[in-house]
C-alpha cells in the first residue's frame, strides 16, 4: 500500500491526501471499511479505535480530515462523542440503524451508509467527503453548531455526556439537580459537582422528558424531583427550595409550567 | 372480598326480599297452623327473624377468614359445626329474652315458645348451612372470575410481547450487523464467511419455526442460542466470553420454545454492547427438585448508564413462563453490583 501511495503520489504530485480515522466497536465492521477505503489513494488511513473515548482522543491528537463513525458503542454513543468535540472533520456514519438517518443529515453529516454497503456505495459516500474536502467551503464553526439536533421523539435524554478537563464523564439524566444557562454553554449541577457542556437550553427542553425537567426560568431547567417547595419571593415572584438548599428564580411562565407538570 | 349482602345492591335486595318471605311464612305457620293470637305471631316471626338475618350477615365473616383450602374437610365441617352451634346458641337465646321482656302476655305464650325451641334450632341450622353454602359459592366465583380475568390479561401481555418478539427476533441491528461482518469476512475469511452465514440461517429458520405454546427439547434451545452467540462472537471477538455447564441429563428436558434467546439477548444487550471489557455470559443448568434450573449469568459495566427498554424482555419470559406452567415465581432475577442473573425454574413433570 505503501508503494501504491508513493507510485500515485508520482503520478499526481500535487494530489493531496486526506487523513482518515475508523470508529466503530467491531472489528469485522472495521476492516470493510478499511478494505473498500484502499481504493481511494486520496485518504489515508491514520488510525482506527473501536469506542468513543479513544476515538475522541485520537481525533484531538490527530485532528483527521473524515471520520468514519459507527453510533452504537460501548460507553457512549457516535453522537454523544461529537457534542464533546473541538475539531470536526467530515464525518461519514456507518451503522445499522435506520432511525438515525434523519438525525445524522440534520448534523450535516457528508452520508450515511447502511450496513451492509457495497463498494459502490462506499464509494459515492467518499466522493462526496472529497468535494466537500476539497471545496474549502466547510466552516467548522457551523457544524459544531448544527450538532444539536432533536432526538426521536421516543427517545429522550437518558444520560448527559461531558468533559472534565481530559476526562470523560457519563452522568446519569436522574443524578442531574438542574441546569444553568451560561452563554452558549450549560451548567449541569450533579451532587458531584457542577460541570460545562456546550449545548443550549433549547436543545434541552426539546430532548428531555418534559415530565422530569420543567424549564421555571429562561436560565434554569430543574428536575422536578429535586422540588422540596415553592417559596414566595418579593412581590409577584417565586423561588424553588431544593433538596441541596440552593433557591432557584421562577419566571412568570416557569411557574405555570411547573403548575401544570405538578398537576396544581 | 367484601360480603356481596351488603356491598352489592341486587345481593342485598334478594336477601332482604327472602327474609322477608320467611318472615311471612313464619308468620302464617304460628298464626294458621299452631293457632297463636295475631300480635304475638307477628312479634315473633319479626324478632327471631331479623335477628337471624343479622346473624347471617356476620357469617360471612366466618367463612371469607377461615383458610378452608389449607384444613381437611373434617375439620372444615368441625370448625362451621361448632361456630354455628354458638351462633345459633346466642340467637335463640337473645331472641327468647327480646320477646320475654317484648310481648304483653307473654306467660301464656311461655309453654309454646318453650316447646318449639328444638324445632327453631333445626331450622335455623338448615338456614345456617345454606348462608354458608352460599357464601362458598359466592367467593368461589369470584375467585374464577378472577382467575379468569388475569389470565386473559396474561395471555395478552403475551400477545403483545410476541408482536414485541417478532420484532426482535428478526432484530435488524443484530441481522445487518451480522451481515456486514459476513460481507467483511468474504474479502478476509471466505470460508469463515460461509460458516457465519449457516449459522445465520440456522438461527433464522429455528426463530421462524417458533410457536407459542410449544415445548421443545433443551438441547434444541441451546444448539440456538450457539448458533446466536457463534454469530455474535464474530461481532464481538474477545469481548463476548461464553461459558456452559450442563449435567448430561439435563438435555432431554423439555422447556418452553425460544425461552433462552431472549435471557442471551438481554446479556448482550446491557453486557457487551455497553462495556470496552471482556463480558462473560454464563449459563449453568442442573436439575433440581423436579425442576430443570436454567441460570444465566451475565456481568456488566457498572458505570455504563442504563439502557433504556430494560426489562420488557424478561417480562415476556415471566409471562409465557406463568401462562404455560399456570405458576408464579418460575423466574427470579439477581443484580449485583458488576454481574446479573436470570434463573428459570422450568417444572418437569414425569410423563
């Protein structure tokens, strides 16, 4: 393969090649795409991991042109590795779910290949990773906001995943006390420790159960069971008592959400 | 179970309606057969009546508490005999007073009430033991209603898990990721390409044969699930580790089709596909106290989250076990901080 490079790399000197990461936890799923991939002398191939935590270490070490990305993993899922990422190459799904696909095109993925997939089909799919490539038009910037997506609506949020300087922590949706908007980021408060996620508060509201987290304030989504009262709070306003003591502003319209969730 | 007298209208009505109607022949027989004057007639079939007729009321109270399933009949006849005995003692007695200290003129109804009191005694325990009777009847409808009702609720449950199954079964995230491996293996390993996919077909002809109700040799069930975990350990390699333990007679026991597949999935499931580590499913089956005792074990990561959907496989199994052995508590369920384990309990009876 080597020599097949350097004989094209001849050929073609001014050809560029474009690196390229395999992630998907089967190993079997892994050489298809290796295989079918040594047809194209315009990718390399740098590095393969088979979950999501040694794939976001390899493409911050690497920082690959495209990825290939299987969704169902051990520990956290293709999409949950991408709302954690700083660099975004060009991603191409593979996976055998179907329910996925509208939520992959949403994220701007370049394809999404449904296995199993003839050659030709990987090929149409690395065409189109080329012209996107090779059109200097991908702007980084946009696609880590088009990350957030809306889940199926029969899938809510069961976990939130973030990072802890180089560490990866899954946190359970029910250990979650509440949110706090920041910015374009989040504050997850957990009885751990409060930790930053880059996502917004409508992406939240969105994907989680509306029977477990109300949003009581344009800053504030709470978990119902972390509610011990409703306090009043200067004129016309009210405060939440949690559990952990903190008090928490209710706006006007969080506060007749939360009648309605409560059954008030 | 309340008492259907007093909880259920047209329960209480008749009951009213029939006392009424012994309150009237009592009546006639004192007044036209034994010639007794009018007013004393009347108070007498009023008073022992009414009272009996509260008597019976708390009856039920004697039957409904009375564990009658648990007692041999004789002592089932002894513990009514001797409750009626003093019921009876009490209401004839409480009856004689009320009209004692009731009824002007009541020396010389006296010698009358005195010599019919044997005569009151029989018929009251006639009456006795037909409220009784009555009251077995009742609570033993009831329970088959109820027998009835839950069993229907379970076959539907079934119904609906099967349809869940069917689903399942020809799971697509586990069929197109075998067959991608297989399309994989072609360029690598033809040959192991071509034993992946008669395995695949095994296992698709066996789940397609499946029916509802049908017992199937255990060593029918376990050449599927190898055939199910052959395939998911080209998957999976080193990840899925997969041991056996069989006592040799074991393996013509009969058990419910398709039981084990859905135990191996659920461990597969929460097991390998949420863990980096090497996951080990174990299955351990022995025979024990006239039951094949199938235990599968699995461990896991304990910080993987939870997946969501935990447990609608293993109710399904929990259903089809209690519809078809018409028992509960067949399977028992054991989490531990790393591992799971299912144990089905499958009653082998000798024929």
């Amino acid at each position: 393969m080597t020599l097949k490079l350097f004989y094209t790399s001849l050929k073609h000197p001014i050809s560029m090649n474009y690196s390229v990461i395999i992630i998907d936890d089967e190993q079997p799923a892994r050489d298809i795409i290796r295989s079918y991939l040594s047809r194209h002398v315009d990718f390399e191939l740098i590095a393969e991991c088979s979950n999501g935590f040694e794939g976001l270490k390899l493409i911050h070490e690497h920082k690959p042109d495209l990825i290939f990305l299987d969704i169902q993993m051990p520990k956290i899922t293709g999409f949950e590795m991408l709302e954690l990422l700083d660099h975004f190459p060009a991603i191409i799904f593979s996976t055998a779910f179907d329910e996925y696909a509208i939520k992959a095109f949403d994220m701007s993925a370049v394809d999404y290949l449904l296995k199993p997939y003839s050659q030709i089909r990987f090929d149409q799919a690395v065409k189109r990773a080329l012209s996107k490539l090779t059109e200097q038009s991908i702007d980084r910037e946009q696609m880590s906001k088009l990350v957030e997506t809306k889940y199926l609506d029969s899938e809510k949020l069961n976990r939130i995943v973030v990072k802890t300087g180089f560490k990866i922590k899954v946190i359970p949706i029910d250990q979650i006390e509440y949110f706090e908007a920041d910015d374009d980021y989040v504050i997850v408060y957990t009885p751990e420790g409060r930790f930053l996620k880059q996502q917004t508060m409508k992406y939240l509201v969105a994907n989680l159960d509306s029977k477990e987290f109300i949003r009581v304030h344009r800053s504030f989504i709470v978990s119902i069971n972390q509610i011990v009262q409703i306090e009043p709070y200067e004129k016309d306003s009210k405060v939440l008592m949690l559990k952990n003591g903190k008090k928490i502003k209710v706006s006007k319209s969080g506060l007749k959400s939360l009648k309605e969730a409560l059954g008030l | 179970m309340p008492n259907p007298f007093i909880s259920k209208k047209e329960y209480s009505i008749s009951y009213a309606l029939v006392w009424v109607l012994i309150i009237g022949t009592h009546l006639a027989v004192l007044y036209f057969y034994s010639q007794q004057p009018l007013l004393e007639s009347v108070i007498d079939a009023v008073v022992f009546n009414i009272l009996f007729a509260g008597l019976g009321l708390s009856v039920w109270y004697a039957v409904r508490y009375y564990d009658s399933s648990q007692s041999a009949p004789l002592d089932v006849f002894l513990y009514h005999f001797g409750t009626a005995a003093i019921a009876l003692s009490c209401w004839l007695g409480i009856g004689y007073f009320l009209i004692s200290i009731s009824m002007p003129g009541f020396e010389k109804y006296k010698e009358f009430l005195d010599n019919s009191m044997i005569w009151r005694g029989i018929s009251g325990l006639l009456i006795y033991s037909v409220i009784v009777l009555i009251y077995y009847l009742y609570i033993h409808s009831e329970d088959l209603k109820l027998r009835v009702e839950k069993e229907a609720k379970l076959k539907l449950q079934v119904r609906e898990g099967e349809i869940e199954r069917l689903k399942n079964q020809i799971n697509p995230h586990f069929l197109f990721n075998s067959l991608n491996s297989v399309s994989s293996l072609t360029m690598s390993k033809p040959d192991a390409a071509r034993e992946m996919l008669v395995k695949l077909s095994d296992f698709l002809r066996y789940s397609l044969e499946f029916k509802e109700n049908e017992l199937t040799l255990l060593s029918s069930e376990l050449d599927h699930i190898e055939h199910y975990l052959g395939i998911e350990k080209v998957r999976f390699g080193d990840r899925l580790l997969f041991s056996i333990q069989i006592h040799s007679d074991c393996k013509s026991c009969r058990v419910p089709n398709m039981i084990l597949q859905p135990l191996i999935e659920n461990a597969i499931k929460h097991g390998v596909y949420e863990s980096i580590e090497p996951v080990e499913i174990r299955a351990d089956i022995r025979f024990e106290d006239e039951s094949l005792v199938i235990s599968i074990k699995n461990t896991f990561d304990p910080e993987a989250a939870p997946r969501k959907g935990k447990g609608i496989g293993l109710q399904n199994v929990s259903n089809r076990m209690s519809l078809i052995y018409q028992a509960d508590n067949l399977v028992h369920v054991k989490k531990g901080f790393d591992d799971f384990e299912v144990v089905l309990y499958i009653p082998q009876t000798s024929n």
